[in-house]
C-alpha cells in the first residue's frame, strides 16, 4: 500500500481516560505488528452525527470508541450511517449497549416499550475480570495464544425473546462471558461489523497486540487493497 491507513476514531476523547489512551496504543501495536502505516483520527460523536456516508467511507476502518460521551444518544445517528457501509467496523465498551438499542429500534423489536437489555451490571468505573469463551471457531482461533481473561467496565445481559429475535437475522454470538453473557458479537450481512462489551484495547501491548485489533486492522487493510485492485 503506498497510502497509510486511515482509522476513524469515534468518541469523545480525554487523555485522562485509560481506555482511550489504551485504544491509540493499541491501534499502534497492530501497525508494529502487520509492518504497515497507519494514521487514527478521533473524531467528537457530535461531529460524526453530521456527517454523510460518503464521509464514513473515506476511511479504510472505523472503530467507536468507549464512553464516557457528552451524548449518548447522538451514536444512534451514527450507527445509522456505519449500518450502510462495508468499510470495516469495531465497536468497543459502553456503545455495545447503544448499538443493541439501535438494532432494536431499526428494526422495531420492541413495540410495547419492554426491558430488554440490562443497565451496566459493573458498578463505578472501575474494571472488572471477565472471561471470554469462544462461540465460534474464528474467534477460538484468535484466543489460541492469548489469554482469554480481558478487562471490562461494562456487562450487559440480554433477555432470551431479545437474543431469539436478534440471532441469526441480525447478529451472531462471537463469543460469551462466564455468565453467559454475550460478550462479542458480529453484525450479519456484514463484511465486518465487531462489538465487544469489554475493552480489548487495555489488555493489548507492543509484544502482544490484542488480536481483536490486529484483525480488525488486518479487514481495513484488505479492503485498501480491494479498492486499489477494482
């Protein structure tokens, strides 16, 4: 690739914050790693709530960042827009929760107003052991040789009608927590659409860069050289 690879950050960054410290490192890791160029831009979630679709596909990835966000509720605007692109997607963090409502909503799943997904079952901002089991052979892979134990400040749980109208028309369970949780999970009909509960990015380091992230990065690539060859 003779370009550098362009990664959109969508959050409201604060270096304050070790999740979104975490996440530029991280992105740093994964280009080490795969030996390839690699720029990121954070870009606030109000600014992304005004952007088109054309605006999303300039980038090769785009990966939404954890909270806290000065308002929530301007993501589903943008979850609208990342829905209609093939450019690869990588939803970490707090948004899974809002990318679950707007798959809900979307698709009107719930007309009679129900509890379907849990407020966060961590309390305080602190982070919390998960453990992330496999569900599909992909995402076993991935873990072969790392550790399976991640870090989280974040867990929702799903109510079975929910996860019955969601799986397989909609998602697919990547991957689940000791609670049984779902932990990662894929957007069908989608080249690559990932969202995890938890912060990959934390546990990720320049000896052993999260594979979540280098596969993540590794999509954007692919679809660089997809275009380059169309």
């Amino acid at each position: 690739m003779s370009e550098a690879l362009k990664i959109a950050i969508i959050g409201d960054y604060n270096f304050t914050y070790n999740s979104h410290h975490a996440t530029n490192l991280s992105l740093d890791h994964a280009a080490e790693f795969l030996e390839i160029e690699l720029n990121y831009y954070w870009i606030k979630v109000n600014e992304a709530l005004q952007q088109k679709k054309q605006f999303f596909e300039q980038y090769d990835g785009i990966w939404v960042a954890p909270g806290p966000y000065l308002n929530p509720f301007f993501l589903s605007g943008v979850f609208k827009q990342l829905f209609e692109i093939s450019v690869p997607v990588f939803l970490t963090g707090e948004c899974f929760k809002l990318f679950i409502d707007q798959l809900i909503s979307a698709n009107n799943l719930n007309p009679f107003g129900e509890k379907l997904i849990s407020e966060n079952l961590i309390a305080g901002s602190h982070f919390e052991r998960i453990e992330v089991i496999p569900r599909t052979s992909s995402v076993e892979k991935l873990y072969e040789n790392c550790s399976s134990i991640e870090l989280s400040a974040t867990r929702f749980s799903m109510y079975p009608q929910l996860l019955e109208q969601l799986v397989g028309q909609f998602i697919d369970i990547e991957a689940v927590n000791q609670f049984e949780d779902p932990e990662i999970i894929s957007l069908r009909k989608h080249p690559f659409f990932l969202a995890t509960s938890f912060c990959p990015q934390i546990s990720s380091t320049r000896d052993l860069p999260h594979p979540l992230v280098y596969t993540f990065i590794k999509m954007a690539a692919g679809e660089r050289l997809l275009q380059i060859q169309e």
